[in-house]
C-alpha cells in the first residue's frame, strides 16, 4: 500500500459530477491534485455501490462539503464501479442526489491496485482514504475493513493538524494550542 510521503499515482478516470442529463461525466486526472494554489485533496474509497455502510460514508463526508472547502481542501470519493453505476446511485439514493464532489470510477482497478488497497479476493477497494499535499504527497492514510465505516470528523481533525504545518499532541484539535520543541 501507498503511504506517507509518496507521490499519489498518475491516473485518468471518469468521475460523475452531477445527475442532470447531459452534464454527468467529466475526466479527473492526477494533475487534478497538484496545484500552486494551495488545495489539499482527500481521496476516500468505498468497497461497492448500492450497499449499506458506504453511503452512510459518502452522506458525511457530503454534509462536511462545507467544512473541507473552508480548509482549501476538495473532496473525491472513489470505487471501482462504473461511472453509469455511480450515476444510477446519486439518482437512486435521497442521500447522494446532491453531492457537491465527484464519484470517481476506477473500473479497470487500476488506481486501486496501484494505492495498494485492492481487496483480494472480491477485487474491491478497502475504505480507504487519502490525505494529498498540495504537492501531489500523500501526508495521511487511514484504512477500514470493508464492514467498518470511517469517522469524517477524524479526517477533518487530521487536515487541520497536517495542515499547521506543526506538532501537534494527541486529540489536539483545531485552535488548540501546538507543540513547541
């Protein structure tokens, strides 16, 4: 599995952006993620769609939208379903309907295999998820076992401490104070 301070493999996909016929679709690539802007990116993947856990994931991590744009922050969510299948979920699911990021379709396996977080024997993504620099490095990875879902507030704790560029003590959270060496 890929880890900290490597660089986030190359990737081109299809990723579903919106519901609205006709605007479904756009190419995310790995350029995506590098930028001289400053914006971090959080990566996380769910083992399949229409299942149970994952859209509770996917609904949080939406409901926190708000909370990672405010931190320079984009989200993608990712599984190796198809983009028609991530399509048919947002359109089936009260909870996925209005997602404000993209559902990334890795179909091939292959930014799941190349992350490392290929499940044997179903060939399915662990949930994992990705905290990227604005430089392309991984700075934080966190994997669940495929029935466990993550905690987004967890991730949001990590980002603001990655992103203070500081040491930061156990349970610290935002606007507490930092180490001093």
């Amino acid at each position: 599995m890929l880890t900290i301070g490597q660089k986030f493999p190359q990737f081109s996909k299809t990723a579903v952006t919106s519901i609205e016929k006709g605007k479904e679709f756009e190419t995310l690539t790995s350029d995506y993620l590098v930028n001289d802007d400053n914006v971090w990116t959080v990566m996380f993947w769910w083992p399949k769609d229409f299942t149970f856990v994952c859209p509770t994931e996917i609904a949080e991590f939406n409901k926190a939208y708000g909370e990672f744009r405010d931190r320079e922050t984009r989200l993608i969510g990712a599984s190796t379903d198809s983009e028609f299948v991530h399509a048919a979920w947002r359109r089936d699911h009260d909870d996925l309907r209005d997602l404000k990021f993209p559902m990334l379709a890795d179909t091939s396996k292959s930014l799941a295999e190349d992350l490392g977080i290929l499940e044997p024997t179903e060939k399915i993504a662990y949930r994992a998820t990705f905290i990227v620099d604005p430089t392309g490095i991984i700075r934080w990875v966190s994997v669940n076992d495929l029935n466990v879902g993550r905690n987004v507030k967890e991730v949001l704790r990590v980002l603001d401490g990655l992103q203070t560029d500081e040491l930061c003590p156990c349970n610290w959270e935002k606007g507490q104070e930092t180490l001093t060496v």
